[in-house]
C-alpha cells in the first residue's frame, strides 16, 4: 500500500474556500492506513459483508502513514482526520500511534478497531489525537455477540465504553437485533442492564439486515434464513 499516492482533495478545497459555507464547514480528510480485515481472516463476522471478496488484511507502514497525514493537513490546513479502514492495525500500538503521541500535535482521528482494547491502548489512542473510534460493539449480550462470532465478551464491551469516557474517547456503537438463533430473554437482561450505563455513550438501535458477501447472505440455509430477493431500492 506504500506505493499509492497520497490522495488529492485540491478541487474540493478549491470549491469550499468558494462556498457561501465555507464558515460553517469542517471538513474532516479521509486516508487510508490499511485494507482487509485481520479479525475476518479468523473468524468473519457472520453479518459483515464490507470487504466483499478481498479479506486478506494489509497495511501502510508507519513512516508512510505519518508522511501522509503530514503532507495532507500542510497542504490543506484541516485537523481532522477520518480513517477509511475496517480495522486498526494493532501493530500501530507500538509504533504508528506512539509517535503520534511524542509530537504533541493538535489533529484529530476517527478509527475503526476492535472492543477487546486494554486501558493503555484506549489511553495512547486518546493521546495520539484518536478522538473518536468505532469499536464493534453490536450487543451487550455475549451468547449474541458469540452467534455474530464477534470475538468478544458483553464484559468486555461494557469495560471498553466505561474506558473510553474516561480517557474522553468518543464511541459509536451500534445495539443489533433480529439474529438467527438469538435468544429472546437475552433483551431483558440488556435492558435490566442500561439503567446501570446511562453516563456512557448511547448507540444507534436497529434490525439485522442482510449485506452481499457476508456469511448470512452467502450461506443463509445454513443459519435458518430465506432470502426474498434485494430490497426496492437496489434497482
């Protein structure tokens, strides 16, 4: 990945600066550090369809990445970053986000990772300048998250969130429903459980869906599904 260009975003700053917005828009820059999944490579979560038919998991390496958010935040004087990969790569722990962290800088990242972090990688993410994550969290129940072989605990979701407020790391994390084999009574021990996490970040809540290349979609006898044909809008 070290050989492609660093993107070029010239036209649509270009059109900003003359926009009657351009006082009210902050524009966060979009790169891209990896590709693939590691954790699908293992085991692909049974929902996820994102990385189509090219799971195998590779990335840019550190000096590449922070050349390329130097080059991108010098020319066009943003701070804000968006990650587009499906994952963190969690060699970065030890050498892309430590030096983020040593230049003391004033941008901003959002991440996509996985929610099994310890406190001390939620606090080097916070002092990089990772200011907000996606971590995967799709249930506070693990006999569901174990039928979407996320990898992880409800304990351990919870433990992520209870972090990530304390190092002021914002969460964007989803509550999942509709799973084939789920167990009814599972949403009455959440829902005895969220008066308990209040002072946390709340999710988005909604139905399961069914993507292209995803396990449910590719195998859906094998998990109890019919599949009725693409919804209306896909014409």
């Amino acid at each position: 990945l070290d050989a492609l260009p660093v993107p070029i975003y010239d036209e649509y700053f270009e059109r900003l600066s003359k926009s009657p917005l351009v006082n009210q828009v902050l524009p966060q820059i979009t790169f891209e550090s990896s590709r693939g999944c590691w954790w699908g490579m293992k085991s692909h979560c049974t929902f996820c369809g994102i990385n189509g038919l090219d799971m195998k998991f590779r990335s840019k390496t550190p000096e590449r990445v922070l050349t390329e958010i130097t080059t991108l935040a010098t020319r066009h004087g943003a701070l804000d970053f968006s990650a587009a990969d499906v994952i963190m790569d969690m060699r970065y722990f030890t050498t892309l986000l430590p030096q983020l962290a040593a230049r003391e800088h004033d941008l901003s990242f959002f991440y996509e990772t996985k929610a099994n972090l310890t406190e001390s990688q939620v606090a080097l993410l916070r002092s990089a300048g990772v200011t907000t994550i996606t971590p995967g969290i799709e249930s506070l129940s693990t006999p569901t998250l174990r039928l979407m072989k996320k990898g992880v605990t409800a304990f351990q979701n919870i433990r992520l969130l209870k972090w990530c407020a304390q190092y002021g790391v914002r969460v964007t994390w989803n509550i999942l429903y509709g799973f084939p084999g789920e167990l009814s009574e599972e949403y009455a021990r959440m829902a005895a459980l969220i008066p308990s996490l209040t002072h946390l970040g709340p999710p988005s809540v909604g139905a399961l869906q069914m993507y292209r290349f995803s396990p449910y979609h590719e195998r859906p006898q094998q998990h109890g599904l019919h599949l009725g044909g693409p919804l209306p809008h896909y014409g």
